[in-house]
C-alpha cells in the first residue's frame, strides 16, 4: 500500500523536482517512484511525501541529501531551502560539511555518507 497525500481539490502527488501534480481521482495518483509528466523537466520521478513538521524545521538527514544532490552551495541558498544556520553549524561540528565563512559556502565533505569499520581498512559506502 502506498501512501497519498489528500488536498482539498483532489490527491496529489509530489515529483522529485519539488512540483505537485494533482489529480482528480484517487486511483489516478501514481506511486512513489513512477515517473509522469512534469511541466518543469519534461518527465520526473514520483516521491513519497515528506511528513508535515508543525515547526517547519528542516533535518540533518534532509540538509545532506540536498547537499548530496547540489554539492557546493551558498547559506543564503541554503536559507532560502529553510535550513537554519544552527542546522548547518551543527552538521560542521559533526563532521557533515565545511562552511567558509569568508565566502559564504558550505561543502559537503566526501566522507558524510560513509562509514568506517573499526578494524578495517578504507571507507565503505553506508
């Protein structure tokens, strides 16, 4: 079973690129990971719906998957995406991300997403 997001107007759907297709009966909303028209891009791949935060704060998880998928960006970018400075100071402490603060950008670092075993030889993909 998939799960749908309902609106007042119908169901909708959210594409990878950020865009909401709506449509106007339940069985016509695809699943997540098909891949429909999208007026932006032509064609882009359905994803499950993010949970609504009540606090509209973003994740760490969330700030490295954007970084993931941008590479290097500017804080007022970032900013603008909803991710708090302190979400993007507590990625550097933790390792995630290098901020230069004289240039305004933050980095992710190339072992953000990896995962060293203790006894073992180079990184491994997580």
């Amino acid at each position: 079973m998939t799960t749908r997001r309902t609106s007042q107007r119908g169901r909708t759907a959210t594409l990878a690129c950020g865009a909401i297709s709506e449509y106007e009966a339940p069985d016509l909303v695809p699943a997540p990971g098909d891949v429909v028209p999208c007026r932006r891009h032509g064609h882009c791949l359905v994803v499950p719906p993010h949970r609504e935060r009540s606090n509209g704060r973003r994740s760490r998880t969330e700030l490295l998957d954007h970084l993931e998928r941008r590479g290097t960006v500017s804080v007022r970018s970032l900013r603008a995406e909803r991710f708090s400075l302190r979400l993007i100071t507590e990625a550097e402490r933790a390792g995630y991300v290098t901020v230069d603060l004289a240039a305004g950008l933050v980095t992710p670092r190339a072992a953000a997403r990896w995962s060293v075993p203790a006894d073992h030889g180079p990184p491994t993909a997580a």
